[in-house]
C-alpha cells in the first residue's frame, strides 16, 4: 500500500511540476534587414491584397509596429488620415524624390502633390 501512494504522490508531482512550466511563445521576428530598410518614406507602393488590391500608395511614414508603414493615396486616404499596412502586403516600387525630401524635413505636404505623383507615375508605367 505505500508504494502506491509513493507512486501516486510522483505522479502528481509531475504533472504539477509540467503545469507549472510555462512554454515560451514562439515569435518570428520581422527581417527588418531587407523589408523594413526599402520601406523608406516617400516610396511608392501597391498593395498586394486586401480589398485595396493594386491601388498605389506613396508610404508617409513608420508605424509604431515594426513590420507596419503608414501610407496614404492623396484621394481616399489622406495625410490626416494615413492606412496602416504590413510590409509584406506591398509591393514597393520607386521613390518620390520630391514627397520624400518634404516628409524627411517636415514640411507641409499636401494631399494634392501626393495624387498628382502617383498619377503621373502611374501614367509613366502605361506608355
């Protein structure tokens, strides 16, 4: 009688001790190396999914998540207003030289020069 309740304290023993062991959550880190270093502001961007699929953004900024960027398209989504979007949900393309100095120095930026720049590259990439 006393090795099975030696047995059964062991048992229970272990199975409290697995209970008390808590598992780390695995987290995958974001490559910030290739992804976030040609996220840069003033870039021009598409999103690749989503109900926004294929519509032209020009990235105004850095969210405070570290594989998000705020963009903005002039027309729906404006500078008071920026989008929020996952790196990896854009497919980056060009830099705005113009928007991007602008941005970089804090000037005033308006929603105007922001669609007439997507407009005019969209316009480039037809011909």
């Amino acid at each position: 009688m006393l090795k099975t309740t030696n047995s059964i304290s062991s048992v229970l023993s272990q199975k409290v001790k697995k209970a008390n062991v808590v598992k780390k959550a695995k987290t995958k880190k974001p490559n910030l190396d290739t992804k976030q270093g040609d996220a840069v502001v003033g870039t021009l961007a598409v999103s690749k999914c989503g109900r926004d699929e294929g519509v032209c953004y020009i990235v105004v900024g850095l969210a405070q998540e570290k594989d998000h960027v705020m963009c903005s398209d002039g027309k729906y989504r404006k500078l008071s207003k920026p989008k929020k979007k996952r790196i990896k949900h854009l497919n980056l393309k060009s830099q705005i030289e113009p928007i991007r100095k602008k941005l970089l120095e804090n000037k005033k930026v308006f929603d105007s020069e922001i669609f007439s720049a997507i407009k005019a590259v969209q316009e480039q990439s037809d011909k």
